[in-house]
C-alpha cells in the first residue's frame, strides 16, 4: 500500500481512459459490440443432369444411383475425386448438390455415374460385364482417364447379364471461384459466396431388344422358330470397347462383339413364333459409311448362312418419331432403349423386312430389303 500511494494522482486518472479506448477496438470484443467483419467464405455447390434422353426432362434422380466428381486444373489434370452414392448420400432429394470446398482458382469439371447405388468398388464386385475405370491418382491426365468394357478377345463377356448402365460427361465444365474483398471496417459482415455449376450427364449404354421371326416369302404366314435355329450377335467394325471421359471411343479402343444375355422363344405382338433376344451395348456410333456400322448378324445354324444388316442406320429410323430434328448419332444418344423385329426367310436365309419399334408412341417403321 506504500508504494501505491506514492504514485500520482494524475496518472491513475488517465487509466481507466486508456482501457476505455482498449475496450472499443476490434482487437479485443466486448459483448456489447459486434465482431469486426471478415472476408467470406467461398465454397462451389456442383449439380448433375441427366436430360440428354428423348423425354427431354431430367432424369438424374430416376435413374442413377451414384455419382463421381472429377476435379482437374485447367491444365486438364486431376486434383481429385469425389463420388456420392444414394446408400450414402441423398443425392435424391430435392435440391441436392454435391459441396465442394477449393482454394480460389479456376477448375475443370468431369463426371461419371452408375446405376449401382452403392458406388463403383460395389459395382464391380457385382458378376457379369463391367465398365472398368483406369487409374486416376491426382496428376493424371483427364483425357487419360477411360472406361473399358470387359471382354474375352473382343467379345463381350456378359455372364448372361444385362451390362450396368454407365454416364460419362457429355461437357466438361469451368469452375471458377473468386478470392473474396475483405470489408472495409465497419462495414456489416457479407454472406459466404456459393458458386454452383451443373455437369452434364450422357448415358453410354443401352438395351436391344431383337424379335426375329421366320417367313418364307412365298407364304403369306410366319411359320414357326427356335432359338435352336439360330445364332445371334452384333458387331462392331472400328473400336468401342474404351471410353474416355467425354463419351467418346479412345485411339486404342477394340471392336466388340455382343451376343444376346438372353434368349428365348417368344411370340410377337401379332402372334407370331419369335425369337426374342436382348442384348445390351455400349455407346452405338454411326459412323457415315456403311461397312463401318454396327451390323446385326443372323446365323442359320443348318446352312451356316449368315444374314448382316445394318442396325444402327435402320435404329436411328426411329428418330423421325420424334419430330425433333436429331441427327442419327443425337437419337442414339439419347435414346437407350430399342426395339425391332427381324423376318428370316426360310428358304434363303436372308432378311425380308426389318420391323423399328416406339412402342412408347405406338409407333413403328418396316424396312423392306427388296427397296434397298
């Protein structure tokens, strides 16, 4: 108390100023004055479509089950992925978006998705054909990043299995997240920043169904049919067994060959004795020449006469049902989902008419072979 007293007066005066003055800067908070403003927070919010179909509408939440994210500098190399699967996310839900947090910069976007909603490793645990991913560690090349379709020299080994379907990026997307302003002081504290951009999304698989019925051409009935009469198989003539990322077949992709998953006796719409045959493809090309297009071949199995038509050309026929003006390579990406009926005749083996279904739109287009 001695030495305390012996300090002015003056000078203990002046000390509850100063810590007055402390009090009210923004170095030291005091519950009765709001915190000093901060620069915001700047995160991304990616969403994915899928409304490359013929229905026009999206169908991301309809049909995929899981989703991976492709993060690459503009340089087009990965920095990283990210998948969400709807076992483990609700990707379903009204408003979904995948959360993305990155420094400010400039970013390229590519996507992938399955049915699968367990994600990828689940998928390809599963038996049958798989679109496998090639290796994607950070640093890798986007465009070196490809799916590649199991096979057994070139023939497509489905385990009697319909393939899984598979979206690839249809455009990859820029990204671009700002550096935020820091506020001036006193200025209220602004809202975090969420940049969102969309990746679309295009189906790269399909489903072919083949009714092939027997007509002899001097009959005016269909006579009847076996699966035992004939075989079935499509072929490729330029590589489709590797995609990249964009959908688009690699330099060193192979021909396949796809035999029917199924096969069965059936009877067609008018009542006739079929063989009705699924099969399930990779993304179909058409390609302008004719000996490069995917070929329907039909093998009668007493004379080993072989029939070859042209399936992706008479296929994409099915656009002008549409009314849309697609081009042929449009409606075979959009579309996933083919029906068509084949007439054998009995006596030369060769094919009498091709039959394409729209059954959605109760609408359907018979080719002639005699007009070609």
């Amino acid at each position: 108390m001695k030495y305390f007293s012996e300090i002015p007066a003056k000078l203990l005066k002046m000390v509850p100023v100063a810590a007055a003055l402390l009090l009210g800067s923004c170095s030291l908070m005091h519950d009765d004055l709001p915190d000093c403003a901060v620069a915001p927070e700047v995160c991304a919010a990616v969403n994915f479509t899928y409304d490359y179909n013929t229905e026009g509408t999206d169908l991301f939440h309809d049909h995929i089950g899981s989703v991976t994210l492709y993060v690459c500098d503009t340089d087009g190399r990965l920095i990283r992925t990210v998948e969400h699967t709807a076992s483990a996310h609700d990707i379903h839900s009204e408003g979904w978006s995948m959360p993305l947090e990155l420094p400010a910069g400039t970013y390229l976007l590519y996507a992938s998705a399955r049915e699968n909603a367990d994600g990828y490793e689940a998928a390809m645990a599963g038996a049958g054909a798989k679109f496998r991913r090639s290796a994607c560690a950070p640093g890798t090349a986007a465009s070196a990043i490809t799916y590649s379709l199991d096979h057994v020299e070139g023939t497509v080994d489905h385990d009697g299995l319909p393939l899984e379907h598979l979206w690839l990026t249809r455009e990859p997307q820029t990204l671009v997240l700002p550096v935020p302003e820091t506020p001036a002081e006193g200025d209220p504290q602004p809202e975090d920043i969420v940049v969102t951009a969309t990746v679309p999304l295009q189906r790269v698989c399909n489903n072919i169904h083949v009714d092939v019925v027997r007509a002899d051409s001097r009959a005016s009935r269909a006579e009847t049919i076996s699966p035992d009469d004939y075989d079935l198989w499509i072929g490729t003539a330029d590589g489709r067994h590797q995609l990249d990322l964009t959908a688009r077949p690699t330099d060193g992709a192979l021909p396949l060959t796809y035999t029917p998953h199924s096969v069965l006796p059936g009877t067609t719409q008018s009542g006739a004795d079929c063989i009705a045959a699924d099969f399930s493809t990779s993304r179909l090309v058409y390609n302008s020449s004719a000996s490069t297009r995917d070929m329907l071949c039909i093998r009668d199995k007493s004379t080993g006469d072989v029939t070859a038509i042209d399936l992706t050309s008479y296929l994409a026929q099915g656009r002008d049902a549409y009314g849309r003006g697609w081009s042929e390579q449009e409606y075979l990406d959009r579309a996933y989902d083919f029906n068509c009926t084949v007439a054998i005749d009995s006596q030369t083996s060769e094919w009498v008419y091709v039959d394409v279904h729209i059954y959605m739109l109760n609408w359907s287009k018979r080719i002639q072979n005699v007009t070609l």
